[in-house]
C-alpha cells in the first residue's frame, strides 16, 4: 500500500486548478497526490482517502464575512503556502478533520492506544470473528494486507516516543477478503501441523471456527 506521513508529506496542488476550485463555491476534496475533486451530482466523492473534504473559505468575502487569507483557506487546521505555481498545504494538524473526511470510506481506523477495533466491511470483519478464538487479531490480518494488497495509508506517525495514527483505504476489497481469508487459513493450519492446535480437543466455539475456514 501506499503510505503517506502526514508529518512529512507536503500535497502540492496547481495553483490556478485550486483558486478555480476556491472560486467555484462548491465543496472539492483534495486527494494526498494533490488532485482536486468535486462532488458529483449526488453530493457524493469517488471511492479513496482525501485530506481535505469540505467547502473551503472564500479568498475575496462578502457583505458579512471578510476575506479569508490564503495560509487559513482549508481551516485552522490546514496550512497552506503559495509556492508560485503551486500551493503547498500541510495536514499534519487536521487528523480529526482527516478521519471526518474519510468517515464513509475508510475501511479501518488504527488509533493511537486502542489500536484497530474492527473493518468497516462486514465480510472482512466477519473473518476476524472466528479467527480470533485462535489468537490471530486485526493486527495480524490488517499488516499482512498492507503488505499483500493495493491501497492507500494516511497516517500521522511519530517515531520517537512511537505514535500512530492511520486511515486505511483498500482499493479492491474482493480481493482484500481472498487474500485475508487465505492467511488466516495458512496460519490456522501451520499451528495445526505444528500441534499448537488440537484438532481432538476443541471448545465449540473452535470448531465452529475451523468449520468455517474449512478446516474440519
């Protein structure tokens, strides 16, 4: 997957495309590549991770507001520079505006302190509900897809003390579940040869769980 620390990634956006999407008054979303996007008709974006979606401020105001500067166009918390032809804009700050943003995309969260609690699609949830009688978590699974499929990480990732937050997209999610139900069953049946697991000594729940994946 592609990653982006947002501690160290600048998005750079052609500067005439952003005043002509600040000037259009609509609500735009800006991917972590530094394309802008405008809501289709249906008030709806494209399936990916953004980190900025919203109606910017306007440059020139109004009868009521003033102007907004450019450095404060995308809210407090976004930076934005004019670098010439370009326009540089920093997220580090807009984590919670980030994952407010992405809220009906994402497919897992992976929070500071509490870590990943489920995936957003039921069926790739589904599989951690049984392989979990067995010890193998959302971690285990969530690295091993990272590693094995396509698709994008926004993270804020501080090495020292280690911090991490991360919003994960998963571009094909038909082959996100193949892929994650193939290692649980890879894992499952490594501790079986290796007599971690007791085929003849099983809870119920365990069983259900190897009949699920087609071990039993």
């Amino acid at each position: 997957m592609k990653q982006y620390n947002l501690l160290n990634h600048i998005v750079k956006v052609d500067k005439k495309s952003f005043l002509d999407a600040l000037n259009s008054g609509r609500r735009i979303a800006i991917t972590p590549e530094g394309e802008i996007v405008e809501e289709n008709e249906n008030g709806t974006l494209p399936p990916q991770l953004y980190i900025y979606a919203g109606k910017p401020g306007s440059l020139t105001g109004n009868g009521v507001g003033r102007p907004t500067p450019l450095s404060k166009i995308l809210g407090e918390n976004y930076e934005v520079r004019d670098e010439g032809e370009r326009v540089a804009i920093s997220a580090d700050k807009a984590w919670e505006r980030i994952v407010e943003a992405n809220l009906p995309r994402f497919h897992y969260l992976d929070v500071a302190g509490e870590g990943i609690g489920e995936f957003s699609d039921k069926e790739l949830d589904n599989l951690i509900w049984y392989s979990c009688e067995f010890g193998i978590n959302y971690r285990e699974v969530a690295e091993h897809l990272e590693k094995s499929v396509d698709g994008t990480v926004l993270c804020i990732e501080h090495l020292e003390p280690y911090r991490f937050n991360g919003c994960v997209y998963i571009d094909d999610i038909e082959k996100a579940r193949r892929v994650a139900f193939d290692f649980i069953v890879s894992e499952l049946k490594r501790r079986i040869d290796e007599g971690a697991i007791d085929t003849e000594d099983l809870e119920d729940e365990e069983e259900e769980a190897l009949r699920f994946f087609g071990l039993l």
